[in-house]
C-alpha cells in the first residue's frame, strides 16, 4: 500500500510546484497522472519514489520512502541510457550496480527482453537503437528485479 499524508514537493529554492496530497493506493493499484506540461507530474512521482525533498509523509507498506530506494523502480523521462553501451548492459545495469553474479544479471536482462520484445537487439550499442527500440530498452529494467513501487 502506498500513502501519502500531506505530501508535497519542495523545490531548493522554495516552490512548491502542487499543494499537499493525502492519497491512499491498495497494492496492486494503478495510477495515471497527466497534465500539461510544466504541472509537476514527473516530481510527483520522483516524490513518491523519495528522489526529491518533500513535506508531509510518504509511506510504501506503512514505511518511510526517504533513504529507501532499492524497494522503487523508476523509468527516467530520457531513459537514462548509456549510449555507448550495449542494450544487454543497460538493461542489466540496475543489478551489476548491486553486486549480482554477471550470469544472473544477463539472464536476468534476458528475460526482461523477451517481455519487451527486444532481444535481437541486445547486442547492440544503445546508441545505435531506434527510439522504440531506445524506450523498451529502459522499460526493460523495470523487470529484472523485484520491487514494491
């Protein structure tokens, strides 16, 4: 269960880009946020995974989210890729950085390929994907490992 008591972004020098939020999300819940551009929909969600300063409470199963990231998966706007390296890295990369065994990693990412469909693109150079290509590429690493959020 996710919970947010009066949550509210800060930003370093003061703005506050939406007032507090007290929501409740069931596990296994959903959530679409939109908006127009500049509405503080990407630092909401950087809020909820505790990647920025923030207000009020942010709970994921009754715990804080500050200083508790492994438990939160998260895809960047850019998709955060190292171009000069192949899809098979970046999609295993969240784990390497964690110290797993190289083999379960490349599984791992394997795996997480076929769930994307991009395995005949696993030995190329990132920089060298389509956008597509590019785009499930990074959503590939939600799946190669567990996480609540």
């Amino acid at each position: 269960m996710l919970e947010l008591i009066g949550a509210s972004a800060v930003h370093p020098y003061g703005a506050r880009p939406f007032g507090a939020v007290d929501m409740t999300l069931p596990s296994g819940s959903v959530l679409a946020v939109t908006g127009p551009e500049a509405s503080g929909k990407t630092t909401f969600l950087k809020m909820i995974a505790g990647a920025v300063e923030f207000e009020g409470k942010v709970l994921l199963g009754g715990t804080p989210v500050r200083g508790r990231r492994d438990g939160v998966v998260m895809v960047f706007d850019d998709g955060a890729v190292f171009p000069l390296r192949t899809a098979l890295y970046n999609i295993s990369y969240p784990l390497l950085i964690r110290g797993a065994d190289k083999t379960e990693a490349r599984e791992a990412a394997e795996r997480a390929a076929r769930i994307m469909d991009i395995t005949a693109c696993l030995p190329f150079r990132a920089g060298a994907l389509s956008p597509e290509e590019r785009r499930r590429m990074s959503l590939a690493r939600l799946f190669v490992r567990d996480a609540e959020l």
